[in-house]
C-alpha cells in the first residue's frame, strides 16, 4: 500500500522525492550579546529595543560590573561602531584596554584637545543638507545640556528659550546668505554687532560693521522665491523688531544666546569644534568607535558642549541613514548619563531601532534625570525618555523614588494575610485558668512583588572584597518576558577582569 502511494504521489508531484528540508536562515539580530543565566540572554534585537538602562547609586558597581560586562559584548561583536562620552578622567584607559583585549584598538578614535582630530558642528550640519532650521536646532540642543547645570529657572523659562531660538534662526538666515556658510564665530559678531536702537542705523559706524555687510551681502546673493521671504523677515527682526525692543527683554534673549556661543568660541572649544572638519559621524557607519575625552567632570561647560554636540549629531546622522540588515549598529554609551541627556534623546530612541541605533546609559538615580531636565516639561521629558529602554537593570539605589519606580515596573501580586486575635476573658475564673477566645482573620491586598526598600535599596550587593567582588542587580525587560515567565530576574555581576 506505501508503495502504491509513493507512485501516485510521484506522478501528482514531479520532483517531490528530490525536495530537501531548506535550513531556517538565521537572522542576525538573533545573535546572542551575553547571558544573564544559562537559560536568559541579551540578543542584539534586544540592545536594539532603545538600549539598556543602568541606575544604581555611587559606590553600587554598575559601571565596574555590568557596564563593563556589557560593554565588553558590544565591543567583541565585529558589527559595532558608536560614540563614548567620557563621564571620568580615567574612562579612557578602561576603554583603550577593553578595545585592545576585543582585537580592536585601532577601531578606537580618541577626539581630545590633544588629538589631531577636530569636527566643525555647524558646518556639518550644512553639509549633511541642513538648513538654517536645523543649525538652529543643533544649538538649541546644545544649550539644553548646557543649561541643566543652572539651578535657577522661572515661570517663563520656555518663553526665553523660544525667543532665543528665534533669535539665532535669524542671525544663522542672514550669515549662510551672505556667506555660503555658518560658523559660532560669525554667528556671535553678526549679534554682538546688531543695532540697539533705531537711530543707531544711520550711523556711519554701524553701516560699516559686520552686521550691516551681511545684510548687504544677503540682499544682493540670489534667492529662491523662499529664501527671498526668509531674508524680508529676518531684516525686519534685526532692523526694525530687536532695536526697539525693551533693553530688559533684549539684554535676556541675549545673554542666553550669547552663553552657549561664548563657549563655543573660547579656549579649545573654538579650535575643536568651530573650525575644521577631519572626523565625524560618518566614521562609525565604518565601525570605528569615538570617544569624547572632555569629561564634564573637568573640563565643566566646554566638555559638556563638546559632548552634546557628538550624541546630537550622531543621532541625526543615525535616522538619516538607510541601515541595511548587515550594517554596522550604532551604539551611543553615557556614563553619569544625567549629563548629557536632552530633549532629543527621547525622539531619537523612540525612532532609533529601524536606523540600527540604540544606546546604553548609566546614571545614579530617577531624580537626577528630573535635575537636569528641569521644570513640569522636564519631569515629562524624562518620563517619555526611560520607557524607551526596552532593558533595565537596577543595581543598589540610594533613594525611595528611584526604588519605588524599580518596583512598579516589575508590578504588584495578590498576597493574603493572617491575622490572630484573642478576645478579653468573660469572668475572672477563665483569667486565672488561662482560657480565653482565639479568633482568626485574613485579607488579601496587592503588594509590591519586589520591596522598594528591603531589596533595591538594602537587599543587593555592591561588589568589593567583602562581596567577592560580585555586584547583584535585578534585570527588568519590557515586552516578551524571560525564561521563568516574569519580566525580572536577579542576576549577578562579577568585577573580575
């Protein structure tokens, strides 16, 4: 009877007895990072998820434990390019050392004030095929970073920042027309040279300034009927809007933009970043690495802006790239990450996976994002941004907020509870005979699956000699959950080399 089939299904399907069974082609986005346990394990569709988040407290062992196992695994995938921001001096022989141990020390390009390596910011970004919205932008974001270091801020903070804005939009149209380019530079003394009032105008002197020479300038280069109506509008804000403005209100517009280019355009910064260009974004879609040694920790303002200004521009360069499936992922890494952060961030990360971008941050706690991103906005940004990290770990934290956001994403479970009580004697003879009535009762309420307090602030090791040098942090994940079917796992990091 098998033979009578097998000859009638042969004549019904020529060729069928030649068919083979086609492997199953492997994604590349399966490959496995590194393992959590024998069973659960970071894949790169994972990374590529946002990133990974990693928040404990100074002295918890995130960036000796699971930063450095983490980064060790990006680094041994051949696949990989990024950008490092340096948060410590000593940062750099870390990572030089980790490169070296990967194979990969040369795909390692050190952008330092002692490096040959310079990177004009504005004039890439008219390059890339920016217009004077997104020089604009490019600063403004900039100036976010620089301003999360005030501890001052007013009701009408996003009026300031709206008028500074425009103020620069329209110092950048008039530049690029006059000259073909923009540069923080030419940007300031079109500014610092503007008229104060309208009488000013007349004058001989002010004729002769830059201000006036680029006007002229601009008037006279050829415009498209939309270049034409921008330029109408940027004359009629510097020689009719901002000479008559209040001295208060043009003194406050001016003095924040003049903050973010003045550190522009000073010591190393100006050399660095406002002159020309041998490096940039574009190296990492190769797979090299660049790492920012300007840590805010030393070099203050000029480092923060120098490090702002890479993440900015490499997430731009990142959604505006066509990622092909084997294309080099792009990996953005922040140490002490509440120094860099920016509005942008959460706009990047909600769009980065299909561009084959992510990135991996660390910082101390859930307020020190709500510090740098100031006022009610601010706590939204920050609120918008953390879901984006489709991977968390939690090492120890140091305060009540930051443990209370861990455990609510792990969620709560019904618990029930036993109660005893004993009623009062009735008569003095059951006193003395010790009877008395027992009685029993129970509820059932959600609680907390993990304890804010008893586990992400006091129940988790923090490596050193007297923890044989393991650090234990507890790893959440959003969306498919892991092996045992929770979205959390305990897992321990080792500070072994």
């Amino acid at each position: 009877m098998k033979t009578i089939l097998k000859s009638v299904m042969a004549r019904l399907l020529p060729g069928m007895g030649s068919l083979r069974r086609v492997p199953k082609k492997i994604d590349p986005l399966d490959a496995t990072l590194l393992r959590w346990n024998p069973v659960d394990r970071l894949s790169l569709r994972d990374l590529l998820s946002g990133g990974v988040c990693i928040t404990g407290r100074s002295g918890s062992g995130k960036t000796s434990s699971s930063g450095r196992i983490i980064a060790n695994a990006v680094i041994a995938h051949p696949r990989t390019g990024g950008l490092i921001l340096a948060a410590k001096q000593d940062d750099l022989a870390m990572w030089q050392a980790m490169f070296d141990a990967a194979g990969r020390g040369e795909d390692l390009l050190v952008f330092a004030p002692d490096s040959s390596l310079r990177f004009n910011f504005l004039s890439y970004v008219l390059a890339s095929g920016g217009h004077t919205r997104d020089v604009t932008r490019c600063l403004t974001v900039i100036g976010e970073t620089l301003r999360s270091s005030e501890t001052s801020g007013g009701e009408n903070a996003d009026f300031w920042q709206r008028e500074q804005e425009r103020m620069i939009y329209n110092a950048v149209d008039i530049v690029k027309m006059a000259t073909g380019t923009v540069s923080a530079p030419c940007i300031q003394r079109f500014i610092t040279t503007a008229p104060q009032c309208p009488a000013e105008i007349a004058t001989e002197s002010w004729q002769a300034g830059y201000c006036n020479q680029c006007i002229a300038k601009a008037f006279k280069a050829n415009k498209t009927t939309v270049g034409a109506h921008d330029f109408q509008l940027a004359t009629d804000y510097w020689l009719s809007e901002f000479p008559t403005m209040s001295e208060k209100t043009r003194s406050s517009i001016m003095t924040g933009v003049m903050g973010i280019l003045h550190v522009f355009n000073v010591g190393v910064v100006r050399e660095l970043v406002s002159t020309t260009t041998n490096i940039s974004p574009d190296e990492m879609l190769a797979g090299k690495w660049i790492f920012v040694n300007m840590a805010p920790a030393e070099w203050g303002d000029m480092g923060a802006l120098i490090a702002a200004g890479w993440k900015y521009l490499t997430q731009r360069r990142m959604l505006r790239r066509q990622a092909q499936p084997d294309g080099f992922i792009n990996v953005i890494w922040a140490d002490e990450y509440h120094q860099f952060v920016n509005s942008f961030d959460s706009y990047y990360l909600a769009q980065c996976r299909s561009h084959l971008g992510c990135m991996v941050v660390l910082s101390q706690s859930l307020s020190s994002y709500y510090s740098a991103l100031k006022g009610e906005s601010g706590r939204n940004l920050a609120d918008a941004l953390l879901p984006n990290f489709s991977t968390k770990i939690f090492h120890a934290l140091g305060d009540l907020k930051s443990a209370e956001w861990a455990s609510g994403l792990i969620g709560k479970k019904l618990e029930t509870f036993f109660g005893v009580s004993m009623a009062p004697a009735e008569d003095l003879w059951e006193e003395i005979n010790g009877r008395g009535k027992v009685t029993m009762s129970t509820s059932e309420h959600y609680e907390p699956v993990l304890q804010p307090a008893s586990v992400f602030m006091n129940g988790l090791r923090t490596g050193g000699q007297v923890n044989g040098l393991i650090c234990d942090a507890i790893v959440i994940k959003s969306g498919e959950p892991f092996a045992n079917g929770d979205n959390w796992l305990k897992v321990e990091f080792s500070q072994k080399d």
